[in-house]
C-alpha cells in the first residue's frame, strides 16, 4: 500500500462518504519527490478544491502516520508529470 492508499483509508473514517467519494476516492499516487506527495487528480477544478478544502486535513494525516510530507500536491490528468 503507498503513502496516499494509507492516508485515503484513514480519511475515509473522518469524512463524510460523499465527500469521501466525490472528492477522494477519484483520486490516484502519483510520485513522492523528497518531502512533497504528488497526487494524480481528475482535473484543475478537483485539483484546486482539494488543495483549499483538504490540504491541511491530509497533511496531518500523513504526519499521525509519521510521513513527513512537507507539501501535498495535486496534478489534473494530462498534466505533466513534473511542472
């Protein structure tokens, strides 16, 4: 299981299913680069969303699951791998 497949199960438990479905489980690992988490979403919209709404929850998480991720970041589909 990868880095954000344990930060999605223990979410899972702290958001609402549809929030956890519409927002989440789209979701997809992308890379992990140092201290950053790289995750694949759908699109810019979904992106952006996550980003404003569920960075720090996701940040926390990876920390109580001693990830030292420093930064999450999202990629809409199509983008490039490495900006």
């Amino acid at each position: 299981m990868n880095a954000w497949e344990q930060i999605l199960r223990h979410l899972q438990h702290r958001l609402s299913p549809e929030s956890f479905h519409n927002w989440l489980e789209p979701t997809r690992f992308s890379h992990i680069d140092g201290k950053a988490l790289y995750v694949a979403v759908p699109n810019e919209t979904a992106g952006r969303w996550l980003e404003n709404e569920y960075r720090g929850q996701i940040l926390e998480t990876a920390r109580q699951l001693a990830m030292d991720f420093q930064l999450v970041i999202f990629i809409a589909a199509g983008a490039p791998r490495y900006p």
